[in-house]
C-alpha cells in the first residue's frame, strides 16, 4: 500500500506496519529537505574537488565536509558523490 506522509505502511500480504521504502512517496527527496551548509556543498562536489579542498573553500572541518555529504547522500538517496550530483541536477540543485 501507498505511505500516504508517515514512515509506515501496511505491508500488501501481512496487514502489519513496514517501513517505507525509497520507491514511497513520502521518502522522495525534495530541495527543501536540504540546509543551507549543504546546499553550500552541492556545487563543489560537483567540482570534483577532495573533501579537504572543499573544507578549505567553505572555511569548515575536512570532518564537517563529510558530515554533510553524507547527510547529502541519505537525503537525496544516493550513495556516492556521483549520484548525489545526477540526483541534484534532476531536482535543479545545479546548472547543466
């Protein structure tokens, strides 16, 4: 059954509460969901700079960098940097 918002639904076979999982529409990932730090972060993966050059450009950690990419990565549901950055330009986080 389709989550209509909550994090639940009720599993087709069973009756009982499941999960939501990526293919609901609640869990589809929205610009909004983002923060300003990261939405900072977005155009330099892009760039294809190291998470140390990327610190150094924001004046942030190497470890502050991290943390936002994968927050990033759990928001967009993506896995690594160059799903994240084909997942922003659907959602027009980026230009091209």
């Amino acid at each position: 059954m389709r989550c209509s918002g909550g994090d639940r639904t009720l599993a087709p076979w069973s009756g009982r509460p499941r999960r939501c999982g990526p293919s609901c529409p609640a869990s589809a990932p929205r610009a909004s969901a983002l923060t300003v730090a990261e939405l900072r972060v977005v155009p330099l993966l892009a760039t294809h700079l190291t998470s140390a050059e990327i610190a150094d450009e924001l004046f942030v950690s190497v470890h502050t960098v991290k943390s936002q990419q994968a927050s990033l990565y759990r928001k967009l549901g993506t896995s690594s940097r160059s799903q994240a950055v084909a997942r922003a330009r659907q959602l027009g986080l980026l230009e091209g």
